[in-house]
C-alpha cells in the first residue's frame, strides 16, 4: 500500500460512511437534474447495496445514523413552483423554467433557474455554429455576464458587500427614525431587476444598488469613485477564503459557510468562469465547493480540466488537505489526474490498492475497472486493455462509456472483424451516442472509407464539442484525406478542450513534418514527449526532427532516452546510421548499447517476432559490431562477431521463400571476413573492398 495515501483507504475497508454520503450527495444532484454525478453516484451505490445503512442503521454504539438531507419546503408554493420548474426542465423548455422558478427562496429551485438561463446560452452557441471549427464562446455575451454577475455577488461579493455596508452604517450618525428606515426598504424593494429571483441575496441591497456601489460614487462619499475591475475580482476571490481563516475558528468557519453556501451554485459559477478564461477564479471557487460537498462528482472533474501540471496538482492536494479529513472522494480525484498526466503506474496502484485493501464489493464497481482499461490503454498494452474493457461490459452490458477507446485499439491491432462487431453492439444500444458515433468513425477508417468516418465524427463533435477524443480522431482523418488546414483546426479544438492531450500535440507535429517545417514539428513533438516522456515514438519522432534543424547532440539524446523502451531494435539501427552518417567519435558507446541490445533482444524480441525476422535484427548488429572492432584493428574480435552472425543461421528452419535472405547475410559474413584478412595482413585501416561497401549498404538499409 502506497504509504502516503494511507489516510484515505480507510473508508474504502468499512464503506459505512461512504454510502451514508452517497445518499445524501445523490438525493442533491438528483434534485438538480445534475444527471452526471447522479450516474456515478447511483453507480457506486447499487455497487454498496449489501452495506449498511440501508435507510436507518443502528451502530454499536446504539447511535442511529440519519441523513441530515436538506430542509424541506417551507410552504406549498415552494413545492408546486419547484416542480413545475423541474418539469419544464426535463423537457429541456430552459426559458420556462428560468421564468418558473424565477421567485423562490428554495435552493434547488434557485439552482433550476440559473442553470436553465445557462443552459439556454450554452446551447445558442451550439446550435448557431454555421462553422464545425468555431469558437465556443457564448453568443450573447452581455446577457452571459450579467448571468454570470449575479452568480458572483450571490456566492463571492455578497458577504462582502454585506460587511461594507455595515461599516458605512455604523460610521454614520443614527438621524432617520424606524418609520423612514421602513418606508426606505419599502421603496428599494419596488426597484427590484425581475431578472433576479426574489429573496435570494446574501446582501440586503438589491443587486442594481450593489454593482452602482461598486463603480459609482457612494451615499455619504460622492468625491470617491470605487471601480472593480478583473483583477481585483480576482484578488478578492482568492482572498475571501483566507480572510474567513483568520476571522473564525475552522469549525466555526465550516458551519456557517454551509448555511450560507450552495455548493452546485458554486460549481456553476466555476464553470462560467472557465468558459471565459478567468481559471484562477474557477479553482479557488471549485475549491469551496468541493470542502462544502466533497461528494459531488461534478466539481472533482471540472477542477482536473484547469489543472496544468504537476506542481499545480501538487498545491492543489496542500490546499484540499489543509482540514486533515482525507476525503474519499479525493484519493478517486488524485488517480484520475495520474491518469491525466499519463502517470499511469501511480494511479495502477492506487486503484489495486482500492480493491485489495478495500472492502471486497469494490470488485464489482464498474468504474474502477473502467480506469483500470483507460490505464491500460495508454500504456499501451493492449491485451490488458481489452480485458479489463471486456469485463466492463459483463458487470454492465449497457455502459458503452469510453468504448470508444476500445474502438482505438482494435484500429491499431487491425481487427476489423472485432471492430465490425463492436460496432453494431453499440449501435444496437444507443446509435446516437458521441461513444457510438466514434466507434463506427473508426471502424469505417479501417475500411479505408475516410469520408464516411469524417462523418460520424463530424457528428461525435456536433452532439458534444467538448469530447477531445472525437476532435482527435477527427485530425487523424483529415490527415489521411491529405486536407493539413482541417486536420490543424482539429488538432488545435482538441487542445483548447484539454491541453494535456499528447494525441493532438503529435498530430500537429506529424502534420507540419508532412508540409516540411521541421521548427514547426520540433516545438509540438516536443510538448508531446513531456506528456509522454516514456513512448519512445515521441522520443524518435524528436530526434528525426532535431537531426532536420542539425541539431546533432540532442537528437543523439533523444535516441539515446528511446534505447530504454525499444523492444524490436529499430532504435539501434537508427543510431547507427547516425553514427555512420555523421562519423561521431563516440564509438565505444555505441558498441555498449549494442551489447545491450543483443541481450535485450534474446528476451524480448522472441515475444514480438519471429524467429527469422528476430535472427535478421541480430545479424545486422553483429555484422555492424564486427565492422566496427575491425576499424579498430581488434580483429579477433570482429572474427567471433561473423561467426557469431553465421551461427545464428545454422539451426534455423528456413523455408524455399527465405532462402535468399540466409545466402544474403551469408555473403556479408564472408565480405567481412574477407575484409579482415585483407586489412591483417596489410596493416591498413584505411583498406577496404567492395564487399565490405556493400555490407555496409545491407546494414544501414531500411
């Protein structure tokens, strides 16, 4: 067990508490029409159905575990509004229920009415794309800030504002009577902007009154003109947490934000933010969010999209942690981004962990082995993959999420009668699911049916523009139609989706090598070898670039770091023909790596080859390592390295086809043993004879 994450694995060995959260969290997102989280919790929780609490549960103590779920409505009105509102929310009529739920107090109600106004913005921008390649900005800009302003004065000013405005007050002489002060509040409240649900503000000011205050001059203060721009938006966001830190204690400082706050207001507010590029807000947002509910699945996934690297993961797990609770929620966040950042082993082994240590009904959570798959398939390896995508499929026949994936690899391993079958296995289930669509795009490319695969991904992309895999395999296609341009705006969709996709930034590199700008290549090869700095395609597809703009030494360091993760010896030959096209002095290192070469290729090159085309590899290098000693007059050991070469070849079944490839490395062997008689005897490094040319020509010959 991984010593540091030793904290969380203790929900996961009695999961009592974890399905006294999932109640609780599920019953929220459920009420929100949040149907995401409300699939992966009801997932998890018929995972737990044989775990108590199974409604009320009567511990050891003799101490009932109750679910503390929201209050209930407060009156009828509040009831009939809120289910009126919802219904018009699942038929999806956004306005209506926007217009519904437009004056209510309730809290999921609130939160109806401000998704339903985001919702509606969000799919204008959809539907009115003219153009696949457009921006997803919003339209209507104004009305998405104004949406936007008021989610901020209801979750981040309004306390704020609350406590200006006391200040001011108290600073102020006490003049008016209780009459005046009535008659005042009377007539702010017919001032009201019926865009804003009514008595919903964390402040007492209506909203048009609090943004006047903060960009015009104020009652008592008219020489003093107060802006609030985006930075100190910003700085306040940040600062609110801290600022609360100091003033209360930490239990205290929880309870009441509980009151106040709404975590999934909170999460809609980070991602509005995020759509408009403001991330650093998004995050301390998303970050309160989720120490308020920790169950929400929702805001663990939108916070993994703004993390860029490791040392903003690395802060972001300090600040979650700062309360010592070690939630369990975050330990399923953390693997997520190890996969992310293709740290594939890291999150391997938290997920073992999770099954091994944890109690054994975690065995039949879909999810889990849904990751396990995921890592697999970016480690490449295959079989395992398929495997653990297959056992996906038995818990759950009708979970086709990220089958699409499992669509790449048969493309890879060319098993189209797979491919074929898959295909229509979840055509039959959902035809028009982005995962179906992505399926039959890949299986109509192995076909070589380019147009009709562009198509469906085409359509993949129209139904959700934000799935990066369906904009990458879109680039792909475009690549093999030979359309650049296309395949560019593809790759470059991908990327502002998820700047962590090492699919996108090789595609751009493989592109701008096709139209021959190596500067180009070199700046995104290099962006996917930090992505993936143990595929050695990343790593050759660098050195071949850096070898272009006569960079010499560090494409041999680029070679070099692929040495580790060859397995068929392509690498070596590679190096070599560098070495003997450039004639670098550092031979002996060469040959080092080629000894390694040879043992490595016995005990894996057997797995991936056949014996002959194993033999070949092993030829060429003997046949390099015996030019090589005889250039520095060791002959005796160039004499053992051909006939090291001609004994490969002794035991080896060779059938009539192959025959010319034995007599071809056989008349090299005896070029090279000509050559080492002739230079013996002569004493002349600088000899040579047409055998050996052309022996040279076989071994440096793609």
């Amino acid at each position: 067990m991984t010593n540091i994450y030793f904290p969380y694995y203790k929900f996961f060995k009695d999961p009592l508490l974890i399905k006294a959260e999932i109640i609780y969290a599920l019953q929220e997102s459920r009420d929100r029409c949040l149907h995401h989280s409300t699939k992966f919790l009801s997932e998890l929780l018929i995972t737990l159905k044989n775990i108590p609490p199974y409604f009320e549960f009567e511990n050891e103590n003799n101490e009932f575990i109750r679910f503390e779920l929201e209050p209930a409505f407060t009156n009828l009105e509040d009831y009939l509004v809120y289910f009126k509102a919802r219904a018009y929310f699942d038929l999806e009529d956004y306005p209506s229920c926007a217009h519904i739920a437009k004056h209510t107090n309730n809290s999921k109600s609130m939160f109806l009415h401000y998704m339903a106004r985001y919702l509606s913005m969000h799919n204008e921008c959809i539907y009115e794309r003219t153009n696949l390649f457009d921006s997803f900005k919003p339209i209507n800009m104004r009305a998405y800030m104004e949406l936007l302003d008021e989610l901020l004065i209801l979750n981040v000013y309004g306390n704020e504002d609350d406590s200006d405005e006391e200040s001011e007050e108290d600073s102020q002489p006490q003049e008016t009577s209780d009459i005046d002060i009535v008659n005042q509040k009377h007539s702010v409240l017919q001032q009201e902007d019926d865009s804003t649900p009514k008595g919903r503000r964390c402040s007492r000011r209506p909203r048009n009154l609090r943004i006047e205050k903060a960009s015009t001059t104020t009652l008592g203060k008219k020489n003093k003109i107060t802006k609030r721009n985006n930075t100190t938006k910003k700085v306040k966001v940040s600062a609110l947490a801290a600022q609360s830190d100091n003033n209360m204690s930490a239990g205290d400082h929880k309870e009441s934000r509980i009151k106040r706050e709404d975590p999934y207001l909170l999460w809609l507010t980070a991602v509005m933010l995020k759509r408009i590029d403001r991330c650093d807000e998004a995050i301390d947002i998303l970050v309160r969010a989720i120490q308020i509910q920790p169950c929400y699945w929702g805001a663990w996934i939108e916070l993994a999209t703004l993390v860029k690297d490791l040392h903003m993961l690395d802060a972001l797990n300090l600040r979650l942690n700062e309360s010592k609770e070690y939630h369990w929620m975050h330990l399923l966040f953390i693997a997520h981004m190890h996969i992310e950042f293709q740290i594939t082993d890291r999150a391997l082994s938290i997920y073992d962990d999770i099954l091994k240590q944890g109690h054994s009904v975690f065995q039949n959570w879909p999810y889990l082995q849904s990751q396990f798959a995921i890592a697999h398939h970016n480690k490449r390896e295959i079989s395992h993959a398929i495997v653990a995508f297959k056992t996906v499929m038995e818990m759950d026949p009708f979970r086709i999420d990220n089958l699409d994936l499992l669509s790449n690899l048969m493309y890879v391993c060319t098993s189209s009668d797979e491919l074929v079958v898959l295909s229509k296995y979840v055509a039959s289930i959902d035809r028009y699911r982005q995962e179906t669509l992505c399926v039959l795009g890949n299986m109509y490319s192995l076909k070589c049916d380019h147009a009709k695969s562009v198509l469906y991904f085409k359509k993949a992309v129209r139904i959700n523009p934000f799935n990066v895999t369906a904009w990458t395999l879109l680039g792909h296609e475009y690549i093999e139609m030979k359309n650049s341009y296309a395949a560019i705006i593809s790759y470059r969709q991908a990327l502002k989706i998820n700047i962590r996709d090492y699919r996108a930034w090789y595609g751009l590199g493989q592109i701008y090598e096709l139209v021959k700008l190596p500067n180009y290549a070199l700046f995104y090869f290099t962006h996917a070898r930090d992505l993936r700095p143990r595929d050695y395609r990343m790593l050759v597809s660098l050195g071949e670039m850096f070898e272009r703009c006569d960079r010499i030494f560090e494409s041999m360091a680029c070679f070099y770091k692929s040495l580790f993760y060859d397995t068929d010896g392509a690498i070596m030959l590679k190096l070599a023909k560098f070495y003997d096209r450039y004639g670098d002095c550092g031979n002996e290192l060469t040959r080092e790596n080629f000894n390694v070469m040879n043992k490595r290729a016995l005990k894996i090159g057997i797995k991936n080859r056949t014996t002959i085309e194993l033999n070949l590899i092993l030829s060429k290098i003997y046949l390099y390592l015996g030019h090589h000693y005889m250039d520095l007059h060791y002959y005796e050991r160039a004499i053992s390295f051909a006939e090291r070469c001609r004994d490969l070849w002794k035991d080896t079944e060779i059938n009539a086809g192959q025959s010319s490839i034995f007599n071809e490395v056989l008349e090299h062997v005896n070029a090279l043993l000509a050559e080492i008689e002739i230079r013996g005897g002569s004493d002349s490094s600088l000899a040579s004879t047409p055998g050996a040319v052309k022996a040279r020509r076989f071994l440096f010959g793609l």
